[in-house]
C-alpha cells in the first residue's frame, strides 16, 4: 500500500488527495474495527469518513469556503474512494447494451 503522506495540508488539496486518505481509512476499519464490513455498507462507510475528514478540514482551517462546501468536498472524496460510478453501475445490476 502506498504511503499518506504526512503533510495533512496535502489532504486537502484535491478531492483525490483526500480520497487516497480515505481509502486507506475505509481500509483500516474493515481490518480492524468491522471485519465483516462489505457491499453497500462499505460506501456508506466511506462516505461518512469522507464527510468526517470534510468537517475537520474546515475546522482545521484547510478548507474556508464554509461547512457545507467542506461537507461536499469530503464527500465527494468518499464518493471517489469507494469507486464513485462503479458502486452506482454495481447498485443498478447488469444492464443490458443498446441496440
């Protein structure tokens, strides 16, 4: 696994920066805290973290454009962690292709 890097400052300086911070938390807990966490529950899970790493972002001072942008923001980064799309595309089922 690729290492965080220390600069918190970093994390918050592209939705992705946080996203890679989240992954490694998501992954964290499912070793440690929820072993049996899977599926939908997963994403939530990122999600929430997301918006959690958000709020400290803004309280923090990385983020100043306010709360609900620093709420988006993490989410957003929880919302790529998981797999964005491919957690909807995997909600939705196969779907067959257009003629």
């Amino acid at each position: 696994m690729e290492s965080i890097p220390t600069d918190i400052a970093a994390w918050f300086a592209s939705s992705a920066a946080l996203a890679a911070v989240i992954v490694a938390l998501v992954a964290f807990v499912k070793r440690n805290l929820i072993p049996t966490l899977t599926g939908i529950a997963t994403v939530f899970v990122s999600l929430g973290l997301g918006a959690a790493a958000g709020l400290v972002g803004h309280f923090a001072g990385y983020l100043t454009d306010g709360i609900t942008p620093a709420l988006m923001f993490g989410v957003s980064a929880g919302f790529l962690a998981s797999g964005g799309w491919d957690a909807i595309a995997g909600l939705m089922g196969k779907r067959e292709p257009a003629e």
